[in-house]
C-alpha cells in the first residue's frame, strides 16, 4: 500500500545552518505531497504541498519540489531559526479513490539552537 | 482565522472507563476527518466522514470505537471500553469538500488521553 518514510530524528542545528529533512513515498499514481508542522502541544499546520510532479511548494522560506523520477519530496529551508524547532510531518493524499486521505511519515524532530 | 475546534485538550482515565471526544471543524467544511497519533509517529485516520455519512473507517477498531457525526456539522468520537493501548493524541481534521480533492486539510489541537 501507499507509505512514506522520513529521516529519523532528532536533528540538531545551530542558528542560521542549513536544513534538508528528507522524505520519500510508495504509491501508485501521482499522489499530493504535503509538510505539515507541529509545535509543542500543538496540532498539525500546513507548511507547503505539490499537487504534481516537478512542483516546488514554498512557505516561510522552506521549500520542497515533487521529484517523480526519485519519489521524493526532501524539505529544505537556507537558514533556521530557534523558532523552527518543531516536528515536521511528509504526507501524501493518494491519486486512487475519491476520498482525500492523508498518509503521514513518522515525523522529524528539529531541535535549533542559538 | 476560522479554526477547528476541539475538546476537551487533555482527558485522564481509567482502563474499562469509557471517554468522548468533540469536534467542531471550520464552517461550511464537508469532510471531517479523525486521525490517532501515538507519541513518536505519524497521525493515523481512524474515520472520515463526508457530510453526516461515514465514506472510511478501514482502521476504526468497532469493538470499541465509534464516531458520528449526526447533522453532518460537528462530530463525536468514542471510546468503551477504554484500553491503556488507547493513549495517544486524538486529532480532528476538515476539508471544504473532500471527493476527489485532494485538499489541504485544517487540524485542530487535538485532545491528548491518558489511560491508566
């Protein structure tokens, strides 16, 4: 069946360092590619989503394309902030069926350091 | 900014108890969705419902769980007898329409149980 898989926390940085958190999938079709974000004792934000291949979703300063060839949607973000520290989800609502389910990977932790 | 509402935010009990949850999603939304998420994974979708009726509940543990959502506006989860496996984050989602969409779906702040 449809899955993703994410790169396994925690991951540590410092202020101002580069950020890639990767994310792959299985699924049948061309499934929406979603990043959704949770703080602490919080629910799941969006952060950005792709619709179709080649796509590059974008939204306060991360971004992610929709790469087909590799089935993969790697966020990526220039220069974190302390207030990015947070767990951060990949999803896919698959192609198949008419109802828009979420598939979730098991989530990154990113802990930001000053 | 229109939010979906949940209650309450955290719920203690104990095994063989039964526990409700209530949902509220944003105005106007069709499709409502509840995901369980256990400490360190990924929410998991237990049902979805579009409008009153329920179109998935594949993962929904009927022995125990149910969930409805009678005039298709806010909806309440169950669970009876409650099991020390049932702790986890209950999370309701919502969606403008849901079929074949494949919308963003808004979340709320989901209601942490604890069962001892």
């Amino acid at each position: 069946g449809d899955s993703v898989t994410q790169m396994e926390g925690p991951v540590t940085l410092s202020e101002e360092a580069f950020l890639t958190i990767n994310c792959t999938y299985t699924a049948t079709g061309y499934p929406s590619l979603f990043w959704y974000v949770q703080y602490p004792g919080e629910g799941l934000q969006l952060l950005l989503k792709a619709t179709k291949a080649d796509d590059k979703g974008s939204n306060k300063g991360f971004e992610a394309t929709y790469r087909k060839e590799t089935t993969s949607f790697h966020l990526e973000k220039g220069s974190v902030q302390v207030s990015d520290s947070a767990v951060y989800f990949c999803a896919l609502a698959p192609s198949a069926g008419g109802y828009n389910k979420l598939i979730f990977g098991a989530g990154t932790r990113l802990a930001v350091h000053p | 900014e229109a939010e979906v509402a949940q209650s309450p935010r955290y719920k203690i009990t104990e095994k063989s108890q039964a526990v409700a949850f209530w949902c509220d999603p944003i105005s106007g939304h069709a499709t409502l969705y509840w995901y369980r998420q256990i400490l360190g994974q990924g929410p998991e979708l237990l049902v979805q419902f579009q409008d009153e009726s329920v179109v998935d509940d594949s993962q929904l543990p009927k022995d125990r769980f149910s969930a409805e959502r009678l005039k298709g506006v806010d909806s309440t989860l169950k669970i009876q007898p409650a099991e020390l496996g049932d702790s986890a984050m209950y999370l309701c989602a919502s969606s403008p329409l849901g079929q074949g969409a494949r919308e963003t779906q808004y979340f709320g702040p989901g209601t942490r149980l604890l069962v001892l």
